[in-house]
C-alpha cells in the first residue's frame, strides 16, 4: 500500500522529516551528500535515531532504497559554485561555497 507517492507511511513520514526540518535537512544534503547510511551515522552523532513522530530510521518499514534514490535526485540538482578572481584581495583566489553549520 503506497502514502502519498511514498511506499508506505513510515518512509514517507522520514522523508518528510528529512525534507522539512533543517538539521535533518543539512545533514542529508550537505554532510551526507544524499548518502542514506551517512545521514544515518552522522544523525545518530547528534542523537537522532528516528524522528519526532517515533519512526525509526532502522526501521524495517522504512523503504532505505527509495529514500536513498529520492536524495540522490536532489544531489544531482545541487551545483559547487566554482572560484572565482577577487581583485580586492590582490587576486588571491576565494572559494565561493555556501557556509553552513549544523
């Protein structure tokens, strides 16, 4: 039985989660890079196990595959900015990536 394009609820619920709350968000697409086993081992460093609605991320009802692929997608659509000359400081390269911190 599918939930709203989702396998089931409990994979749509982590989904949601993911994509909806900021830390779980940052986490799965800056630190992680859409890697579900990361965002796994890098929530579980900030305590975070399942999500505040009881869902385990280990859960056997959570559809890993999916989450994994549906992530994947949203890597593919997020570009490095790439260097860049910055001629107030006499021409010393500068990166010009996003700074985020969790």
């Amino acid at each position: 039985m599918s939930y709203n394009g989702w396998t089931n609820w409990e994979t749509w619920n982590v989904a949601m989660w993911i994509g909806n709350d900021e830390m779980l968000s940052r986490i799965m697409t800056l630190s992680a890079k859409g890697d579900w086993e990361m965002f796994k081992a890098l929530a579980m460093q900030f305590g975070i196990t399942k999500t505040p609605d009881g869902v385990e991320f280990e859960s056997p009802e959570v559809n890993q595959d999916e989450l994994r692929n549906a992530h994947a997608e949203e890597q593919e659509d997020f570009v490095e900015e790439e260097e860049g000359e910055c001629s107030v400081l006499e021409g010393r390269r500068l990166l010009k990536t996003r700074s985020f911190y969790i």
